[in-house]
C-alpha cells in the first residue's frame, strides 16, 4: 500500500496570510506514460462532504477559487492557500489514485489565529 | 447535478451484517464507477471498495473477506454489505462517484467527486 503522511496534523493561521500543507507518499505517484501525478487534495467542513480542490496534483477543480494551489511531484506534494478566508476552515486531505487499496492523508485541520 | 444519499441503519449489534444504501440522482449508474469509502476516529479517511456495473468489485484488502459492494440498476443504487461487524467498523460511511477515462477494455480511475453526505454507523450492543 502507498502510505500518504501529511504534515503538520493541524495548522493557525491568520486571516489574509498564506497556508502551507505537505504530503508525502511513500512511493511516486506519477504515471511515466503520461506524466500525471495521480494525487487529489480534498476539503472537509464539518457536517459536509468531502469536497474536491485539486486532481492531477496541481489542476483547480471547477469552481475552486484561485487561492487555493497544488504544487509537486512523484512522492511530495503541497496545498497552498495563499490568503486564507474565515470560509476555509476545514481538514484537508490528500489522496493518491496511483493505484489500489487507494489511499489517504492523515488530514490537516486549518484554524483561524 | 448529481446527487447522492446514503442511508440505512445507525446501529449495528457486533457480529452482524452492516448494510447501507447510496441513492444516485442527476446521472445513470451506469455511466460511472462508485465507490464506498469510510471516516473513523482512529484511522481516517479509508477506502472500502468501488464497482461498475460491467465488471468485478475492486475491494481495500483489509476489509476483502467481508465487503460485498453491488449495484441496483433498476432502482439507481449502490449498495455496501459489512459483515460480522465489531466497534473498529463504527465510522461515518460516504459514498461516492469515481471520476475516470477510458472505455471498453481499458479505463484509468481517478479522484472521487461528489461525495454523499455520509451516515453514521455505531457498532455497539
């Protein structure tokens, strides 16, 4: 199984200041043959469903705004929010579709400072 | 838009059978793969199991030997069956739709999106 590790477990950050999330698989995530990384971030509000941010490691899903940005490849990978809004509060997962069992991040729970 | 509710029992006595229902709307069953996936205290976000309605379930090896995942297309439902249950298995169960490309022999899954909004299932006597 590919082990995904997400630091830190829980972040503060001021309102309008930049949040930085890591991931880290325990083996490469990219496909050769067609140069993806198959890792997904997702956000988790309390009460909700998970919701999709990000796929293919870095490509906004539809409707995301534009604060929110994946970077990386092959094992590590990062969320950043670069002015963080009261609206995102949240745990955010990461999660490798590389290959089955698929699995997931620990989670990073975003506060407010 | 797609839309998609679990339902079924919130308690489960140990040693028994968990079954849920994901009800699928805005879209045929079909059309896409589903997959079931689970949110325990303990250990996360942990992915059960997904299926399609042309071929074989692929299932967590750690839950393999009691899963059934099946689908009702009749009435649009994926259905999730957990046997012999104990408290490790209370969790918040979400279905979801897999995201994927491809057709005839050959398809490449991807994220899952959307997600239901998740049932709560105590295991407990």
């Amino acid at each position: 199984d590919i082990v995904m590790s997400q630091s830190p477990d829980s972040l503060a950050v001021s309102l309008g200041e930049r949040a930085t999330i890591n991931c880290k698989a325990s083996q490469s995530v990219l496909y050769s043959s067609n140069n993806r990384n198959y890792l997904t971030w997702y956000q988790h509000k309390p009460g909700q469903p998970p919701k999709v941010l990000i796929y293919w490691a870095s490509t906004r899903a539809s409707g995301v705004p534009e604060r929110f940005s994946g970077s990386g490849s092959r094992t590590d990978f990062t969320l950043t929010i670069s002015s963080l809004q009261a609206e995102d509060v949240a745990s955010y997962y990461c999660q490798q579709y590389f290959s089955t069992p698929w699995t997931f991040g620990q989670g990073t729970k975003v506060e407010i400072k | 838009q797609v839309q998609l509710q679990e339902s079924g029992p919130g308690l489960v006595k140990p040693s028994e059978t968990l079954s849920l229902i994901c009800t699928v709307s805005g879209v045929s069953i079909t059309d896409y793969y589903w997959s079931w996936i689970r949110q325990t205290p303990g250990k996360g976000l942990e992915w059960i199991g997904y299926i399609h309605y042309t071929g074989s379930p692929n299932y967590n090896p750690s839950l393999k030997s009691r899963v059934n995942i099946s689908l009702d297309t009749s009435k649009n439902r994926v259905s999730l069956n957990l046997t012999s249950v104990t408290s490790a298995d209370t969790a918040i169960y979400y279905c979801a739709r897999v995201m994927f490309e491809g057709s005839g022999n050959y398809f490449d899954l991807h994220w899952l999106d959307p997600w239901g909004q998740g049932t709560l299932v105590t295991v407990s006597s």
